[in-house]
C-alpha cells in the first residue's frame, strides 16, 4: 500500500470513528457550556485531530473564537475543510501545534481548553497539564480533560468464542502493549494517583469530574458495526502474536466473517462505552 494510501485509510478511520463517538462527545460539551457559559472569547481543542469535537465545541460556545490545534499536518487539513463544509467561517480554524511545541503559547490565553485522550501519552501527564494551565485566562479560564473510564464492551459475556475470561487478558494484554509502546508513565495509567489528584500536583484546582456513556444497542448501524470490526482488526495487528493460542484463536473467530459468531455477523453487536471529563481551573 502507498503512503497516500495508507493516510488515506487511517483518515477515514478516524473519520469514521469520530462520528459514532459523537453523542458521548456532544454530552460532554453541553456538560460543560452549561459550567462554563461564554460571550466572545476564545476555546481550545488541544490534539483535536479531525477536528469532530472542535465543531460541538463551536456549536455550543457560539460566540467564540475556536481554535483546533493537532501536529498532523492532514489532520488539521481536514478539520479545515470541515469547518468550511459547517459554514463556521473565520470563527473557527485549525492551527499546527502540541503540547511540549512552541505553537500552544501563541494561541493564549483561552477561556477553555479542551483535551481529549491525549495528556497519558506524554512523558510526563503533570509537565502536561501544568502547559495546558498556562494557556487559560488566569483565575477564570477552565480546563477539560478526558481521560479514563470505563473498559468498552461489544458483545455479552466472554463474546461466545472464547472462555469468559478472554475478554479480561484481551484487555490486560492490550494495556500492556500500550505501557511498553507509547511508554505511558505510571503516573498517568498506574493507578496510583487518578486524575483530580494529578491536577493538584500541576497547581490546578480541580472543580468536578463526570463520566459520560456511549450507549448504541443492538441492533447497530453498519458504520458502528465496521467501527468495531475496524477496532478489533488493530487489536489483532497489535497484539495478535502476543495472546496464548487459544485467545488468539476466539480473536481470529471474532475476525472471521464466515463465522456467525462473528463480529461482522453479531444481531447482539452494541457498543457500550465510558469516558470520564475532569474540569480545573488556575483559581
């Protein structure tokens, strides 16, 4: 597959996965216009990737400057023309930047910056939040982050191709891949302090924490379907040669399209997600 190829699939893929997020996603905006309510002023999506958060964002905050902010330089193409397929015009633009660039501090100050599942990559979460704190309008401007949740589930039980616990060292395997890959620190996915605990270690004072569901049940749509098929196809890619055989075999089922048991053949598919937003401030 050539280069353009390849970018071309994982766009539509996070393209794709962007939009059946989107009812969780728009939950948590409107959660969050309704503790922050905003004239003219300006909002942040820092790693805003195709930019699918970055227009509930400016649909809810109506009156502000919006700014989506990713370092990849196609994604923020295609956040781009989404803004001008909404008609958002100048109001709403993306910009090249990261947390750690020199780009973020130009775009202050913000009366919100948002973060989605992006501060537990980094080396080090409190260095993180800490540069998304500097961004805000000092003593108003507020911080929403999401990070954690809950596991996503698919199917009922142990999905019906493997033993009951297959589901749980699917999981455990695929959070330890990730640790060693993207070398995620304790500090973020150890466990040992959760997230309000790490905004008070980065000087912010955080003020609520909520989670919120993705809640699409059976039967679902074909692009829900082709999301988890899609999903559970990386995983596989990931961490395939990383299972014990017969995990690797109830993976291969799940993948199989002429087994029923199969994910693209499931009349039970469903997608039950939780994610978990934390707001702070400088206050």
């Amino acid at each position: 597959m050539s280069e353009t190829a390849a970018w071309d699939d994982e766009l539509a893929t996070v393209e794709r996965d962007g939009a059946v997020g989107e009812p969780m996603v728009r939950q948590a905006v409107r959660w969050l216009a309704g503790r922050r309510p905003l004239g003219g002023s300006r909002v942040l999506d820092v790693g805003a990737g195709l930019g699918n958060a970055t227009v509930l964002l400016a649909e809810e905050f109506a009156a502000s400057e919006v700014i989506a902010v990713d370092p990849t330089a196609r994604f923020t193409a295609r956040a781009a023309a989404r803004f001008a397929e909404r008609g958002l015009g100048d109001r709403v633009r993306a910009e090249p930047g990261a947390i750690g660039g020199q780009e973020l501090a130009g775009l202050a100050p913000a009366d919100v910056v948002w973060c989605a599942h992006v501060v537990h990559h980094l080396p080090d979460p409190v260095a993180a939040l800490r540069e998304l704190a500097s961004l805000l309008v000092p003593g108003s401007g507020v911080l929403a982050v999401a990070e954690g949740g809950l596991p996503s589930r698919f199917l009922p039980g142990g999905y019906g191709v493997g033993h009951p616990s297959f589901v749980n060292r699917l999981e455990a395997t695929l959070s330890d891949h990730f640790a060693g890959s993207w070398s995620l620190t304790d500090a973020a996915v150890g466990g040992g302090r959760d997230w309000p605990l790490l905004f008070a270690d980065a000087g912010l004072r955080h003020s609520e924490s909520r989670t919120f569901l993705l809640d699409l049940p059976a039967p679902v749509s074909d692009e829900v379907r082709a999301h988890v098929v899609g999903r559970f196809t990386r995983i596989q890619r990931l961490i395939g040669e990383k299972l014990r055989a017969e995990d690797a075999a109830a993976l291969a089922r799940l993948l199989d399209p002429g087994d029923p048991l199969a994910l693209a053949n499931r009349p039970d598919l469903f997608v039950l997600q939780a994610t978990t937003w934390h707001l702070g401030t400088t206050a």
